[in-house]
C-alpha cells in the first residue's frame, strides 16, 4: 500500500493479482470530497453489477462482510457524512477487511477542484457538511485535510472537475467493468490547451503546429468531424510523418502497460480551440487503435462547450463514441 501523494485521475492502477481481477469477491470502497460524485459514482457502479450499499456507519461494515455471501462485488460509499466516518477510522476498517475477509478493498477517491466543488453546492443550494454557518470555501478546505490521508492511501484517484456523470461512468467501467475482455481499456480525449489540460490524461500529444482551419472562412464553423476540414488537415505536408511518430511510440507502450496491471489509459490530443485539429487526430487514433483490436473509446471535450457561439449539433451527438 503506497503512502505518497496519489496522482490526478485515473493515473493509478491495483497491482496486478489484487481483487481488480476478482470480479466475484471484488470490493470497492468510494470516498473522497464531498461534492465530486460518490452517489454518482455508487448508481454507475450499481449500473455495472455491483450491490452498492452508501453511508453505513463504519462499525457495521466488518459485520457486513462477514455475514453476507459475496455472490455479487460490492461497492461500499462513506465520506464525512457517514456515521463514525474518520480518517483513521476507516483505515482501521479497511484492514480488519483485508484480514478478515481475505482479499483487500480497493479504495476509490474522489476528488474535485475547489472552484468546481463551489459552484455544484451553489447551484444545488446544498450545505457543506463541514461548513456550518460558514463560506462553503472553508468547509472544503477544512476536509480537504480531515480525508488527506485517505488520499495518499488510495488505488485510484478520479478527478471529476471535468468530468460529466457519463464521463464518470466510462472511467469506472474501464476499470471495474465486470464483463471487461482482457487487456487495457484505451480512451482518446481531443482538448482546447485554452481550456487547460485535461486531468485525466496519461499521454499528451499537442497538435497546435498544424494548419490551423480556424483561419478559413469555410471551415471556422465546422469541425474535425467534417470531411472538409479533415481533408484541410490531411493536407499539411507534416501530418503523415506526425501521425506515424505517435502510433510508433503508442503502439509498444500499450503491451508494457498491461504488464504492470493498468487497466486504463488515456492518450489526449490537443489543438487552439479543441474543434479542429485535435478533433480529427482523435478521431483517426481511435480509428487506427480500433483496426488494431483494441477496444477504445473516443470523446472530445470541448466541442459545444457552453458558451460557444459557433457550438455545433453534430458535435454534441459524437462528443463520445465507442470503438471497440
């Protein structure tokens, strides 16, 4: 069990051989900030086949275990909110589980920006459980200290700060999908760097040298979902060499990955605006890690982001799809 500081989401995995490979005595334990999504997490791991049991104080948790046959995985929820709930506490609990129910739950925590967390109470007109009477600002920081050690203890880290429940869903069934076929489960992402990095990302590649259709008149309010623009991309003298240098480094990393157990990865192209060229070259990785065998996903993060004047229909409907 690692002790230092767990990376942003989806950049950790279970070791290879832990209770991720067990799906019939699989536990999962879902903590984290409040705000990030534990119930939304729970109803998506429900989704999935497991029996998804929230806020039961700690004490009855090894009870539990030991009365109740484990003919499905179970995904247990705590945070601030449940009964006994402490840091300490449920490290505690989560031991006397591995020693007692012979296989270690895997912890999943949570998280979320401050700005983020801030706005979802407002907009659900929520109270910090940590808040009282104060800004919810301070309850999120004084938690953010209460649960820090569960953190640094965590199997996988999941930032949600941009993340959509359905998004959330991916994440966890690439995962902890029950009926997952072996090997690594892959997800291409295009992004706008305007917008900032996408937090899930494992590689980066950055395709802002490119012709830019932005500059053309026909093509600005389109996107690399287009015939026109992919053909506008298609036709800048460095793509084949560019697009063969990234398949190149992908395609033996993918077998070393799986060897050290990951079970996820995210490769994320980005461009200016996130419309144009990363949304074509994500559209063609996908393509060609498809043709592959590899069971992929594809998701553009920032077409039709709200408040873009030029936000697209088409675009919205193919915001992500699968390739498997």
């Amino acid at each position: 069990m690692t002790t230092t500081a767990a990376p942003p989401a989806e950049h950790r995995t279970p070791a290879s051989g832990s209770a991720v490979t067990a799906s019939a005595s699989r536990v999962l334990v879902v903590t984290g900030i409040s705000g990030a999504g534990r119930a939304t997490a729970l109803k998506a791991l429900e989704d999935l086949g497991y029996e998804a049991v929230d806020n039961l104080p700690l004490s009855l948790v090894p009870a539990l275990m030991g009365h109740r046959p484990l003919k499905a995985p179970l995904a247990l929820g705590a945070d601030v909110r449940t009964r006994d709930f402490g840091a300490s506490a449920l490290a505690d609990t989560l031991d006397r589980m591995a020693v007692e129910g012979g296989a270690r739950p895997l912890v999943v925590f949570l998280d979320c920006d401050d700005a983020h967390l801030v706005q979802r109470f407002t907009e659900t007109r929520r109270r910090h459980p940590l808040a009282a009477d104060r800004p919810v600002i301070d309850g999120i920081r004084l938690e953010r200290q209460y649960v820090s050690p569960l953190r640094e203890r965590a199997d996988l880290v999941i930032d949600t700060s941009e993340l959509s429940p359905a998004d959330l869903k991916r994440v966890l069934t690439g995962h902890f999908a029950l009926d997952r076929s072996p090997g690594i489960a892959l997800s291409v992402l295009s992004f706008s760097y305007r917008h900032g990095l996408p937090r899930d990302a494992d590689i980066v590649f950055d395709a802002r040298f490119l012709r830019n259709p932005h500059y053309v008149a026909t093509l600005k309010p389109l996107t690399g979902l287009d015939p026109a623009v992919g053909a506008y991309i298609a036709a800048d003298e460095d793509l084949p060499d560019f697009f063969r240098h990234v398949t190149e480094l992908v395609q033996p990393l993918l077998p070393r990955f799986e060897r050290e157990g990951k079970s996820y990865l995210t490769i994320a192209i980005g461009c200016t605006g996130g419309r144009h060229r990363s949304v074509y070259l994500a559209e063609r990785l996908a393509a060609w890690l498809g043709e592959r065998g590899r069971g992929v996903s594809v998701r553009h993060r920032d077409i039709g982001r709200p408040g873009d004047p030029q936000r697209p229909e088409p675009a919205a409907e193919s915001s992500s799809k699968d390739r498997s």
